[in-house]
C-alpha cells in the first residue's frame, strides 16, 4: 500500500460500523505503535457517537477506504484503513481547528499514512480557517505518557500549549489504568 494511494472522503453513516471496529482496535488493542491499551482499557467510542459526530454540520470525519485494487480508483471493500476528524471552532480571540479521532490501521502503521492524512487534514482546515480575520490554530490533545507520540507531533509542527485536564473518568471515554493521566494540548499555528 504506497501513501500516494491515499484517497480520503467524508464518512457516511454506513461507515460507522466500520469506523467503530477500526478505532477501538487502533487505540484500545495492543497492535500498533500509537495505542492507548496500556493506558485506558474499554472501549474508545460508540456507534451513536460516531452518527453524532458525522451529524455535527462543523464536524469533519474522514476516511480512508480500503479499495479493491489498493488504488483510489479501486471499488471499496467496505473496510477502513484510516480516518481523521477536523472539529472546526470559533473562538474571539482566534479561529482554530481540532483534529481527533485520527487512526491508522495498525498493518499499516510507519508507512507515512497517517503523515499523509494529517497533511491532508491540515490543509482542509487551513483552507476553512483562512478567511477569518483571526489568527488560526490547529490543535488537538494527547494522552501523558505517551512520549514518543509527542515526538511524531512535535516533529510535524505542534507544540505543547500548557493546558492540560485530567483524563475523564466518567466511564464515556474508557477506563484510565493510571490515576494520573492527563490529556495535554497541542497547538499548531497556520496563520497569524
């Protein structure tokens, strides 16, 4: 599978079921370099979740389709490979775009996929984001402890914007392993 193949689309409803295996396999299975199964155990999302999200008119969820042939002109198989989603928020102050739910399946984790979708997702947002008269920032939050995907974000641009929260332990987000996880914010500037 060659990162130039990488075709992404909108998610769908009939896609949830998909969407749903692929990102409580790819955050909460201990396959991959990116997971959280160390961290959090449960269940990452629902499928009424995941229809709330792709019903949410300022919500972007992308996939990326497995196809037939492994091409973007291939025929979907009706898995998924990969997905991103682009939150995009007004503030006063500044225009920003969140990025979340982003995965890549784990067979094809190190290959430059997911640097693509990012890329991709970037330049989505940057594209909504340009025509407001305020600064825009991307950002988006990951889990304490998890130095190395830091490092994947940091070397993309991002940096730790100071804030931070206690990971939700409201059992809607599974079930912290460590009484002190945090989620920390990241932030990436794209106009000023």
């Amino acid at each position: 599978m060659s990162a130039n193949a990488i075709s992404l689309r909108q998610a769908e409803l009939a896609d949830i079921n998909a969407l749903e295996q692929l990102l409580n396999r790819c955050y909460r299975h201990a396959e991959g370099w990116t997971n959280e199964a160390d961290l959090i155990g449960g269940i990452r999302i629902t499928a009424a979740e995941l229809a709330a999200v792709i019903a949410e008119p300022k919500h972007y969820l992308f996939v990326y389709p497995k196809t037939d042939t492994g091409n973007r002109d291939g025929i979907e198989t009706g898995e998924l490979l990969g997905c991103i989603a682009v939150d995009m928020q007004d503030n006063a102050d500044k225009s920003s775009a969140y990025i979340g739910m982003f995965a890549v399946h784990p067979e094809l984790q190190g290959q430059g996929i997911g640097h693509q979708m990012l890329q991709a997702a970037e330049t989505f947002a940057n594209r909504h984001l340009q025509s407001r008269a305020q600064p825009s920032h991307i950002t988006m939050s990951i889990l304490s402890h998890r130095p190395e995907l830091l490092a994947y974000y940091e070397r993309r641009g991002y940096r730790l914007s100071g804030a931070s929260m206690p990971f939700p332990d409201d059992g809607n987000n599974g079930e912290p392993k460590r009484a002190d996880l945090q989620l920390l914010a990241l932030e990436k500037i794209i106009s000023s």
